[in-house]
C-alpha cells in the first residue's frame, strides 16, 4: 500500500491572524497623534478668532469715541438766538470803542480843557462814599453829563464844589440836576444822583431777564 503527503499544503486548523498587537497599538499611537494634532490646530484658530474679534471690537470703540467726541465739538454750546444776541452785544461794544477812540483822536478841545483833562479832574476829585457809573463826553464844545451814586446825601454838594475848582470844566455847564433814593437792588448806595447837559443823553440801562 502506498501514502501520498502534499507537503506544500498549509497545516489544517492552523490560525488565521489579519493584524497582530503591534500593528494595532501602532495605528492607535498614530491616531492619537493626529488627534492630539487636531486639537491642538483648532485650539490654535479659535484663539487667533478670538483676538482678532476682540481687536475690532478694540477699535469700533476707539472709533465710536473719536465720533462721540467730534460731534461734540461741533455741536454749539449755545443757540442761535444766543450767539446773534452775544454778536449784537460785542457789535455795540465795538461801535461805542471806536467812537471814544475817535473823541480821543479829534481832541475835542484844548490840552487844558479837552476830552483827556476833564478825565484826569474827574479821578483827581475822588470821594470816599460817592462814585460815577455813567459819563457822557460830547464833542467839539466841553458838554458833559455824570450819573453816579452816594452813600451820603450831603456829598454830592462837596463833589460839585470840587469839580467847580478845576480848570478842566471852564466852559462845561450842567442845565439839569435830580436826585433820587436808591432801589434796595442798588445798595449799598442811599442816593442817586445825575447832572445833564444841554443835548446829551444817557443810555437806557437794559433789563436782565
């Protein structure tokens, strides 16, 4: 009898092994790796948004203030009828300057007797207790008008003598003179007083609202 035995045949129930363990724990290492890489990335790109989110919300602010502050400098502190009021004031102020400068200029009168000299008698003849709030100079022939207020009644007739014995007010005569009591506004003066020439006129004092 005769037993033929194929040598190149694999060895039945032998077992079958598709990965073995090291292969596995190298895949799981090299997914982990990527994993860990994934991470690491998307770690890296939320934090570059967040910065760069919060540079513009930096600088909408820095604009919103440039802005804010801009438009408060073009915004008028006052209205309308405020400035044209305030530009009528600084008008009439003007007008009233460039007319005294022009008294000053034309000399209205002798060195003796002109604009300048009846200004010098006026602050020489000082009184304690008595001031002027009002000259009105007029041009060309010595007029003069004062308005002013007392403490005391009985100085205005020592002012007036005072005034008398200046050279300065040769010529200048007064065709008027009233006197009245203060207002309780106008303390602490107790009288008030005018002397008025022939022609001259004082401004009417305006009224605050």
């Amino acid at each position: 009898m005769e037993q033929q035995v194929n040598l190149y045949q694999p060895i039945l129930g032998a077992e079958k092994r598709i990965f073995s363990a090291r292969a596995i724990g190298g895949a799981l290492v090299t997914i982990g790796v990527c994993l860990g890489g994934f991470h690491a990335f998307d770690a890296w790109r939320t934090g570059r948004i967040e910065r760069s989110v919060a540079l513009i919300e930096r600088q909408a602010a820095a604009e919103m203030s440039l802005r804010d502050g801009a438009s408060a400098a073009l915004r008028p502190s006052r209205s309308i009828v405020e400035l044209q009021a305030q530009a009528l004031e600084l008008t009439a102020d003007i007008a009233a300057r460039e007319r005294a400068l022009d008294l000053v200029n034309r000399g209205a009168a002798s060195p003796a007797t002109g604009f300048a000299a009846r200004l010098e008698a006026l602050g020489r003849r000082q009184i304690d207790g008595l001031w002027l709030r009002t000259i009105v100079v007029g041009s060309g022939d010595g007029r003069l008008a004062l308005q002013g207020a007392t403490v005391d009644p009985r100085l205005v007739p020592q002012y007036l003598a005072a005034l008398a014995e200046e050279h300065a007010f040769d010529g200048v005569r007064f065709d008027k003179i009233a006197m009245r009591q203060a207002k309780r506004e106008e303390a602490p003066a107790q009288l008030m007083f005018e002397l008025g020439a022939p022609g001259l006129e004082f401004p009417i004092p305006e009224t605050r609202k």
